[in-house]
C-alpha cells in the first residue's frame, strides 16, 4: 500500500491522546476515605469488571478513530487493478508490452506504450525485491529478466517499433518460460491496447495456450491494463498497390493509397510525396472517414530504380503517418503460356503480349518443368491443375514475386493447387448469359482505367464457367454471388483462378478489353520477380535477408530494419519496410470478449484512462473514512449513560 500523502504520518503520536485523557480524567477524582462509604464498596465490585472493560473499549473505539483519521488524511492507495495489499507477492511477474505501432498513439503527452511503462514500472517496484520481473516484448517475443522495475523505460526492447504485436504467441513465450524455468506462484501483467488484429480472438491457439497455463501446478493469475481510449485525431496512410508502367518513351509510377482517420470530417488531407528526394504535395478530399485514391506520378525517361515515401502531417500517431515504397528499373516484361490447346492459347498468347506486340511464348504441359523462365514475369495456366515439380516450380514462381494465372481446364479436377480446385462446368440458360456485376475497382487487375473509366466487365456475357471450390478471396463475382476472378497471395507474389475461357463457346473475353488490360496488368505485377527491389512488412524479416547488412536511405540516422519501416539499401538491392495494415485497423477488444478469451483464468482488467503514474492503484480513503465513523459511533454508544434499574414490587411494599 502506498500514500500519496505520507508526510501526514509525523502525526501519528497524536493517537495517544485519547489514552493521555482518560488517565488525565481519572486523576481530576481523587478517592477520600468516608466511613459511611465503607457500606457500598461491597455493592459496587460486582460491577468493577464490566465498567473496566467499557472504558477500555472506549478508549480503543477513540484511539482507532483518529488512526482511521490519519489513513484518510495520507490518501491511501490500494486495490485497484492489481490489489496489492490484498495479495501476496507471486514468485514471479511476466509482464507481457505491446509495442506495435498502434502503440505509438498520443493520449495527452504520453504514447500508451510510455504510459503502460509507467504503470508497469511503479507497480512492479513493489515486487522487485521478492519476485523474479521477466519481459516479453511483441517485437522479439524473447523472455528477458529486469533487475530493477526503473530500467523498464531505458531497456532497447520496450522502444516503439512499426511492427504488429501477437498475443497469443506471447502469451506462449510466457507458458514456455514458466515451464524452463519452474516458476512458483506467477502473474502475467499484459500492456495492450486491445486491438482486435493483434489479440487475434478467432486463432485456435488460444484454447490450447489458456488451457496449457490452467493446467499448471503452481497459481498463475492475469492482470491486464486495457489502454483502448481513442486519441482526438489520428489519420493513416498506407500503400495498397505500386507498379511501374512504359506509356509511349516514358514511365511512370501508378499507385494506389488507402487514407483514413478515426472521426468523421470533411476537412481535406495534405499528403507529401518524396520521390526520390524531390517532394511534392497534393490535397487529397476525405469525405468520411476512409478512402481509396489511384493516382500516377511521371518518371520520364528515367532508367533505373528508386525509392519514395507518402507522409501526412504529424497527429495523434507519427508511426501511422508514412507509407514507404521502391520502384525497380524498365525492364521488358513477358509471359509465358502452358496450354496444350493451340486455338485457346492463341487468344491467351496476344492478350498477354509484350512490347513491340510480341505475343507470349506458348510451351506444353509436359515441357514445364524444363522450360527457361528467367525472364518471365506471368505465367498462364490452362490446363489441369499441377502436379509434383511442375507445381512447385509454379510455386516458387509466386514465391519470388511473380504472378501466376489458372484458366479452366473444360474438364472437373480434383487435383488443388494452393487450397484450390476446378468443379464442375455450368452451362447458362438458354437465351441467357451469366453477368459480372460487382468487382474490385480501386485496385487491382481489374481497376479503372488512369481516366478513371470502368472495364466494361459487366456488359461482357458469359455462357458458360467453371466453379471454384475451396478458400478464395474473391476479385469479382456474377449475379449469383459465384467467383470470376479469385486471388491469393503467395510469398512475394499472386495467384489468381478465372472461372471462364476466352472462347466463344465460353464467353465474350476474346473481344479484348477486359482480357488484354488485365493481363497487362498481371504481368506489370509481376515484375518483382525480376527487380532489384521488394517490399515487406516490418518484423517479417527473411532468414536470408536477416543475414545481411541494411543501411538506411530515407534517413541519416541508424534504423533497425527488423522493427522500423523505411527504405534500406544492401549492395544493389532497395528494400521498403513497412508497418503492417493490421496495425490501421480501429477494431477493439471488448471486455465480455476478452474474459472469454482467458476462460477459467484469474483475470483482472485496468481500463486505463488517465496520465497519471498512480492510476495503477485505487484510492480507497472512503474505507477510513467510514471506518472512522463506524468508530465514533461505538465510541457514542459505549459513553451512554446507563439506565437505572427499577425497583421491583414485592407483595409488602405499597405504593407511596
């Protein structure tokens, strides 16, 4: 128990003045001997006791009064969201911090990070002497003892990071530390602001992590400090889509941003590109709260690669503020065709043709495996879905950056690639046709043009289609809620499956306009196969690249590529690192939702919504203070003066 005001404490002789004035009291009656007095000390012992004992009790009842007093003046506090007072002190304390990027948000002076170390590092100073303090960070989920609870806020570990956090995986890293290390009692303190991505509530781990820590021998409870509260103002950026386009002798950069803020508003957003170095501003308007803007910056004829950043002015969150990107060199692009069927590869060929209108090249089933794809950058699939090398060389096709397409095979396939599978061909009604009616048009293969006109996707007819069964984010659907177009990503590429062919048996895709820019635009995706340049989210760091040395380019000072964005450099090769969306997302835990996470589990939940370091523990002066009055009630009652006893009636006496 701590006191905000224990200076009050120097008046604690003041307690014994009760028991001063009973004695002083006393003293003022001196006892005179009187002979006729001598008759009533026989008739008044019997009650020496209890008179003795009743001002014993008053006395008490006054002295606890003025301690209650006392406590109340010092401001106690207590309880609250750990209770220390209450519970005994655990043999040790993991405290689990989130420092995702979400973390970062501003609530008054202080990040929630810095006010979760705050909270973390006064309440821990209590128990450093008797309890082991262990420190799970969501950075490196890697167990590490604190001497002292002070050193929480200096440690590298609890520094702000752009990464994402993951709970369960923590939570983990906690079990498998009581586990090595035969811990005792123990108590996990989890730092968090609740944010839905990151305590992933639907992930199977959590039933059998909880479960995992309820079986064990010794106690383990929960505390958590809940820092949800929402900032005044707070706008995101994030790149959704970058690709790098030949228009005539020139290039230019296309790309795609996603913008929101945590409040209505009409205000528009001033968004600075940096390109290169050379900076440019444009107003954006956000009606709302989110928005989808596609715009293009020319490079002219600039032949190498590059680097760049978005920013939006500072606000409640700087992590959230700027979205990092890299363009590769132009290079000629071009696609390869593996179909065993001449005529439906003919249309698939010239749609997906390079520069110069050269068509793709065409190579059969059986020649796959063998064939030089070096400089590809699309492969075409119609055929049955892969098998054994042919697949995992599709694989790691998609894994290096490229894009792979699957157009109907004409025939059901049991076989999956990637979770997927071809079902059975459906034929349209006679006089009837199935139509596309919604798709994805901020973004993607079939985004609007850079005039901002749609593909004419929905006046293209289609007599028959292939199902697709399995898993599948779906890019475009007919009427009927059935999938057109599906893509998945795969490493640093995609894989997509088109349910129709572009015959005219098939469907109307062989006139051109939806076909040929969607191919295009695949194949203008995956040309970060062949570049020099990638772009990853920050803590997803390969093995291979971990072993590397990263310098810094957006920045002159030092930066940790595996837990701050920016845009590195190694040899030749540009890396941008990014915060993962995740981390934009507003979604937050509930409370109700959060209990059932931890099942039978001792939890107690701190919704924190003040700066103050104190609010870690409650003031509980309205204890004293009742049980001051509680006191001096009694101590009201016990100096009562007593009732005098009726004389009883016997058969011979009369009234007067």
């Amino acid at each position: 128990m701590t006191f905000l005001q224990p200076f009050i404490f120097w008046a604690l002789p003041l307690i014994l003045l009760p028991v001063l004035i009973h004695f002083l009291n006393r003293m003022r009656h001196k006892p005179q001997p009187w002979a006729a007095m001598r008759f009533l000390i026989s008739a008044t012992r019997s009650s020496v006791s209890n008179t003795k004992l009743r001002q014993f009790l008053i006395m008490l009842f006054r002295v606890l009064a003025l301690v209650m007093l006392l406590l109340f003046l010092a401001r106690p506090l207590a309880g609250g969201w750990l209770g220390w007072a209450l519970s005994p002190a655990p043999d040790a304390i993991i405290i689990l911090l989130d420092r995702s990027a979400s973390m970062e948000t501003k609530i008054g002076p202080l990040t929630k990070r810095e006010q979760a170390l705050q909270l973390l590092s006064q309440a821990a100073k209590e128990f450093e002497e008797s309890s082991h303090l262990v420190l799970i960070d969501s950075a490196t989920r890697a167990p590490q003892e604190v001497a002292k609870a002070a050193n929480l806020t200096q440690l590298s570990v609890t520094q702000p990071t752009d990464t994402a956090a993951d709970i369960p995986a923590m939570l983990s890293a906690a079990f498998n530390w009581l586990i090595e290390n035969r811990a005792g009692t123990a108590e996990i303190w989890i730092a968090s602001d609740a944010q839905r991505s990151n305590w992933q509530p639907e992930d199977p781990r959590w039933k059998s992590i909880i479960a995992q820590i309820s079986s064990l021998s010794q106690k383990v409870r929960v505390r958590l400090i809940n820092l949800s509260q929402a900032p005044e103002l707070d706008n995101a950026i994030a790149l959704k889509e970058l690709v790098r386009r030949q228009r005539a002798d020139k290039s230019e950069l296309q790309f795609v941003l996603d913008l929101q803020r945590n409040r209505n508003g009409s205000a528009p957003i001033p968004v600075t590109m940096n390109l290169d170095g050379a900076k440019s501003q444009s107003e954006i308007s956000l009606e709302g709260q989110t928005l989808r803007w596609r715009n293009k910056v020319e490079l002219g004829n600039r032949p190498s690669g590059g680097w760049g950043s978005f920013e939006l002015p500072t606000d409640a969150n700087s992590r959230d503020n700027t979205a990092y990107f890299v363009y590769g060199a132009d290079l000629p692009l071009q696609a390869s065709v593996i179909s065993s069927s001449a005529p439906m590869a003919r249309f698939l060929q010239y749609a997906a043709a390079g520069r110069m209108n050269q068509p793709a090249d065409l190579i059969l089933p059986a020649d796959f495996t063998g064939a030089n794809l070096t400089n590809r950058s699309l492969l075409i699939w119609q055929e049955a879905l892969p098998t054994g090398d042919a697949a995992e060389r599709l694989q790691n096709f998609a894994r290096e950056g490229g894009v792979v397409i699957f157009f109907p095979p004409d025939k059901p396939d049991a076989q999956q690639f990637n979770g997927l599978s071809w079902g059975a061909v459906q034929e349209a009604e006679p006089q009837s046709n199935f139509r596309v009616l919604r798709w994805e048009e901020d973004e993607g293969p079939l985004a609007k043009s850079d005039e901002h006109f749609s593909l004419p996707l929905s006046q293209t007819t289609f007599q028959r289609r292939q199902a697709i069964t399995g898993q599948k984010n779906i890019l475009a659907a007919f009427e009927d809620g059935a999938a057109f177009l599906t893509r998945q990503s795969m490493g640093k590429g995609e894989i997509y499956f088109c349910t129709s062919l572009p015959s005219d048996n098939w469907s109307s895709l062989s006139d051109g306009p939806v076909l040929v820019p969607m191919l295009q635009r695949m194949m203008q995706s995956g040309a970060r196969r062949l570049q020099q340049v990638s772009s990853i989210i920050c803590g997803e760091l390969s093995a291979v690249d971990q072993g590397k040395e990263w310098t810094s380019v957006d920045s002159t000072d030092h930066k940790n590529i595996r837990i701050q964005a920016g845009v590195y450099k190694s040899g030749d090769r540009l890396l941008a690192v990014n915060r993962p969306t995740s981390e934009d997302e507003p979604e937050i835990l509930d409370q109700d939702e959060t209990k059932k996470l931890f099942g039978d589990l001792p939890l107690q939940t701190f919704q924190e919504k003040r700066v103050e370091t104190s609010a870690l523990q409650g003031e509980v002066w309205r204890i004293f203070v009742f049980a001051m009055l509680f006191f001096l009630i009694g101590e009201a009652i016990l100096i009562l003066p007593s009732r005098p006893e009726e004389k009883k009636l016997t058969g011979r006496e009369k009234p007067a």
